[in-house]
C-alpha cells in the first residue's frame, strides 16, 4: 500500500501475487522488491507497482537490503543464510 504524507492511501499492488509478504526494499532505481515467504520468491515491482519480475529464489526470504554497492541482500530464514 502507497500512502501520502498525512496517512491517506494512494494505491496499493501484488493482491493475487503476495500471499505473506515479509520484507519490502527500494532499490537504487526506485523499483520495489517484495520477500514473499509462502511462495519463497522474491517480486519486483517498479514505482508506480506494475510486475517487473517474479523469481522463486528457494527457502524463505524474509529480509531485504540494498548495500552501498546496490547489491541486493536477501536473508535466507529457511536455510539461515544471507
């Protein structure tokens, strides 16, 4: 969900693609990467939520992070991983 600045929502996206989101994370383009932990894959959106990618990535990603590199971090709770 995209809120505005006094709390009011602007739109919201991924309904038929994430079941259990855990983490959220904006990339260095501004595209929206979701950890969706029920079909353990990873979902990238751009900025205005339109599908850009849907990758399974295996075990159950729940934590997203960007490095000061712009590599994508993903923590790994079923194989306790990063």
């Amino acid at each position: 969900m995209v809120f505005d600045a006094d709390g009011n929502e602007l739109h919201s996206f991924g309904a038929g693609l994430l079941q259990w989101p855990r983490d959220v994370a904006v990339g260095p383009g501004g595209d929206i990467y979701v950890a969706e932990w029920y079909s353990a894959s990873l979902v990238v959106f751009d900025a205005g939520g339109s599908l850009l990618t849907f990758l399974e990535v295996g075990g159950r990603p729940t934590g997203l992070a960007f490095d000061h590199l712009g590599r994508l971090l993903i923590a790994d709770r079923e194989n306790h991983l990063v």
